[in-house]
C-alpha cells in the first residue's frame, strides 16, 4: 500500500469503483463490507469505520473507511479484473461508477479529519 493518502480502487469491467457490494440478509453492513473486500481483493481491514451511507439505484450504500496493515498487496479475485491504489489527484482522470464518484465527491480532502477515533 503507498504511503500518503490513496483509494483502492477495483475494476470490474470498464469502470473503476470501491470496494463493495450487497448486504446481506444474515450479516451487518459492516460485516458486509469486511466480507467485500476479501472477496474483491484478498485484503482483510484491521478496522472498519462506519462514515456515511445514502441511498442511490434503489439501494442503501454504506461507506466505511478501511485500516489496513502495511505494506499489503491488493489481488484482483472473482469477477474483479484489477484492483490498484490511486491518488485523489489521479482518480479524476478515471472513468469511475456514478457511486464510487458521489463516495469520493464527499471525502474530505484533509485526511486527518476522517479517523477511527
């Protein structure tokens, strides 16, 4: 993982988005999300912290910010073809999912106002 402040980013097909995907009916969004990103990319959160969540495409998204241990690898698996870290300066050249795009439009841009305290 880079130091500094990135994304990681998975593509599926054309478009790059967050890590994600569908609650479900015996599990927490939390538990949902940690379930998501092993499944997408091998990587396991040493912590989740719940940000926010709206309601898009007729469904409820959760967003959290991931702690994750250094100097891990993220691995395209199932249907992900990459997964790649990216800076916030370089993520708007990327043709992103219109849900990825309104996530990252609300991140703050200083990154220390977003911690898991």
């Amino acid at each position: 993982m880079p130091e500094g402040r990135t994304f990681l980013l998975v593509r599926q097909r054309i478009r790059w988005s967050l890590p994600g995907g569908t609650v479900r009916t015996c599990e927490t969004p939390q538990e949902c999300a940690q379930r998501e990103l092993g499944e997408e990319t091998g990587l396991a959160a040493r912590s989740l912290v719940y940000l926010w969540q709206f309601t898009g495409f007729n469904k409820t998204h959760y967003v959290f910010l991931a702690e994750l241990e250094e100097d891990v690898q993220a691995q395209p698996r199932n249907e992900i073809r990459s997964c790649r870290w990216f800076a916030p300066r370089d993520i708007t050249t990327l043709l992103l999912s219109v849900p990825t795009r309104s996530i990252l439009r609300l991140v703050p841009d200083d990154s220390d106002s977003v911690s898991a305290e």
